[in-house]
C-alpha cells in the first residue's frame, strides 16, 4: 500500500496495560516508537504533521463587523436592577433600593478579545488485547499508513473530542508476557495451596473459651484443622491471567490517538473602574465583531489599540505553540463590547455605590446600607 493512501477507519477502545517495547519487531517508519527512550516510561509521542500546502492569502473571508444594539443606562433601568438583585439575596431589605436617590451614572464600554484555535494532535502507542483467534492484520497485508494519512471523521469545528483508532497492518500475535503464555498463574493468597491459615485461630486449630480454662473448644471457622480455603482463588491456587483474560496470547497493535481540541484566549480591555476582574470574566457581554477562518489575520486598525495588540499578540502564540506539534484546522476570533455603568446613589445622607455591568445588566454591589445577618453564606 502506498504512503500517501488514505483508509477510513473505525474507532476501537483503549486497552488495559502498555508494554515494553523490546517484545515487538519495528514496522518501518514507526521504528521511532520503540527507540525513544521516554516511551519506556510510559509516555506516548505527540507526532507532528506534514506541512501545510495550502495558501494563507487565498483562504481569506471578510470578517463580520455587528452592530452593537446596547441600550443607555437610565436611573429606572438602574434602579430596576438593585432591587432584582436585592431580592435574590435573602440578607438585604429592598427598602434602601427603593428609596435611594441615583446621583450620578458613569457608564464605561469594555471590549473582551476572543481567539480561539481549533487544532487535531496525533500520537501513538502500542497496546494489545487478549488473542481469541480473531483475523490478524499484520505486516503481511502491506506497510502501515503514516498517522497523519489516515482518514477519520472529524468532530464539528470547535467542538472538543477524543478517538482512537487501530493502525491498519500493525497487529501481531505474542504469548503473553504476564503469565508467559499459560493463562493461569499461581495465586498470591495461598501461594498455589488453595488453602490458607484460619484467621480465627491463627492456625492452631481450638480457641480457648477464657484464658483460664483448661478445656478449649474447636475453632468453629475451620472445624478444626487449623487451616480453610483461599478466597482469592476459591481453592484453586492459581487464577486466570488478567491480561490475556485466559487466552495464552496477546495481540499487539498500534493505536492512534486523535484529540480535538478548541484552545481559547482571552483578553478584557483595561478600565478605571474599582470592579473585580473574576465577575468581568464571566459578564455577557453583545458581539461587535467576528472573523472565522483556517487561519485569521491579526487586526490592525481596531478603534481600540488593546484589542489590535491583543489580537496580534494571541495569532502569534497560538500559531507558535500548535502548528509546531498540530494541525490547526479552524480559528476564529470574536469581540465583545461589555458595558459596565458605576451608579452612585445617596441613602439616608450618606453615598453609596454599586455596578451594573454585561447585558443582562447583573449588579455588583458590596456596601449596599441594608444588610442583615442570618447566617447564610454570601457569594
């Protein structure tokens, strides 16, 4: 078969151990597989994949360009939002939400920068499965298929995903190398005697009723005889092997592992308001901007510079960091504008303040002036 064949194939389960790598021949360009000496360890490698002849210019799409449809604040809306948020909390009274006097509204738009990177790792590893006189493909059906020629079903664009795959022409068969080939060994409870010490009486066949009795009674568990089955191999003294499950025999064969993955950056432009930056991250903020493509270009001239160098900065470590060991099939970068309004408001001659920020207008407000204490945990 030729190299640059492409096969379609089923997806297989993963096997229960790994195995040296010395008890297998090498199947010519995966000869890598049994001389790297991290593989002995464990470790699986990370195959990296051919170079891409397609052409940057020629993929390139217009990027999409939203208008932002967010409303003004108003003192209704603001105070509307205090007391949907008072009332969510069982420890504030809506007393103050309702009689607060709104002095002043200072309404600030941030823009969050997405990138996200959608790239396919390969790697390999040799593992096996209990023989049970099944067709072996072997080398004898031709060479195998380089890792990054065999053809699978891709999961949707961003969406993550995990499969396996046997390697076509790589199976053979070898006695196992658990119980070298005998599918039993000797069981480690009894050491192949099928029976072992009574626990209850230590073996020596009577338990006394009390210390000072003279006579002593027949320990009940082993009737007497010092000594009862093994219950780790019922009596047998040797159990089946768990490797090949019986069978005497392993097939070995080379499997593929595909991952998907979807890697995200994200950058939230700088502000001056005193806002915790753990609720900004999770504030919805309206699209403004989209751009989806196998690869994106940086932006330049957004009205924003953060968002350009973000966007720069981002192309450039992800391109860096996945197409050196990946395949980077799709990427996409997006902006939000996320409107965050500081509301300062007086309550019983004092002033006070709170947020509301994302479009659902969510509401951050730490000194609110009416707060009880009913021992609940406030989040």
């Amino acid at each position: 078969m030729s190299k640059a064949a492409t096969l379609d194939l089923e997806s297989v389960p993963g096997s229960p151990l790994d195995t040296l790598a010395d008890v297998l021949e090498p199947l010519g360009h995966y000869e890598w597989t049994f001389r790297e000496p991290m593989l002995h360890s464990g470790r699986k490698k990370i195959i990296p994949p051919p170079e891409m002849t397609r052409k940057f210019s020629e993929q390139r799409n217009s990027p999409v360009f939203l208008e932002s449809r967010i409303p003004k604040m108003t003192c209704n809306v603001a105070r509307d939002a205090l007391l949907g948020f008072v009332d969510s909390k069982c420890c504030y009274g809506n007393r103050a939400a309702g009689e607060l006097v709104i002095q002043e509204l200072k309404q600030q738009t941030l823009y969050r920068y997405r990138l996200e990177t959608f790239n396919e790792t390969r790697l390999c590893e040799w593992t096996f499965e209990p023989y049970t006189n099944v067709a072996v493909d072997g080398p004898q059906n031709g060479s195998c298929p380089q890792p990054w020629d065999i053809k699978v079903q891709r999961p949707q664009m961003f969406q993550e995903d995990t499969k396996k795959f046997r390697v076509p022409h790589s199976s053979s068969v070898k006695e196992c190398h658990k119980c070298h080939g005998r599918g039993r060994y000797k069981c480690g409870g009894c050491h192949g005697g099928g029976q072992m010490r009574c626990v209850t009486c230590s073996g020596v066949k009577h338990k006394a009723k009390a210390k000072h009795l003279k006579h002593q009674k027949r320990c009940p568990m082993c009737s007497g005889s010092g000594r009862k089955r093994c219950n780790t191999c019922s009596g047998r003294g040797n159990k089946s092997c768990t490797t090949c499950q019986g069978e005497k025999k392993l097939l070995h064969f080379l499997q593929l592992i595909i991952t998907w993955k979807n890697n995200v950056y994200e950058f939230i432009s700088e502000h001056q308001l005193n806002f915790p930056r753990e609720q900004l991250n999770k504030a919805v903020g309206e699209n403004i901007f989209k751009d989806e493509n196998a690869l994106v270009y940086p932006l330049l001239d957004f009205p924003c510079p953060e968002i350009s160098l973000a966007s720069q900065r981002a192309i450039a470590e992800h391109n860096a960091t996945f197409r050196s060991t990946s395949r980077i099939l799709q990427q996409r970068q997006t902006i939000e504008l996320i409107p965050v309004t500081e509301v300062h408001y007086q309550y019983s001659e004092k002033t006070y303040l709170y947020y509301i920020y994302g479009i659902e207008n969510k509401v951050h407000a730490l000194d609110y002036p009416e707060r009880y204490c009913c021992g609940c945990t406030i989040i």
